[in-house]
C-alpha cells in the first residue's frame, strides 16, 4: 500500500475523501462543510490539496460521534 507522511502520522492516501463524498456521508451541503471550514463553527480537520479540500473519513467519523446526545439538550 502506498503511504505518505503528513503532519506526522502514516496515511494512505486512500484515506482521504473529497467533499463531494464527504458532505454525502454526514448528509449535509456541500457548502455547509464549507461555511464551516471558513468560519470555524466545526473544528472538522481537513487537508488541502493544492486547491482541492479533503478529508480522512476517521476525522469524519470521530467528529459525528462526538455530536451524538443522549437527551434532548443541546451543547
């Protein structure tokens, strides 16, 4: 498998998603995810990749648990 080194940490380059994908897995626009990554209001890592965004879909996916609520409170 061909790995690469970013920021540390040994990735396949497999792992990364484009937004296209990335917005269809969280089911929400795809200029949601990009008002968020602009603003800030989601601290969602993300590469860039000369001017594409990407994202590894573990990021994703600890991101969505980490909105999980077991009442219906608000944080």
């Amino acid at each position: 498998m061909d790995y690469r080194k970013i920021r540390g940490r040994r990735m396949s380059k497999l792992a990364l998603i484009a937004v296209q994908n990335a917005h269809t897995d969280l089911d929400v626009a795809e200029k949601s995810l990009a008002v968020w990554r602009c603003t800030g209001r989601y601290s969602i890592p993300f590469y860039k990749v000369g001017r594409h965004v990407k994202y590894r879909k573990s990021d994703l996916e600890a991101w969505l648990e980490s909105r999980c609520r077991s009442n219906g409170a608000t944080a």
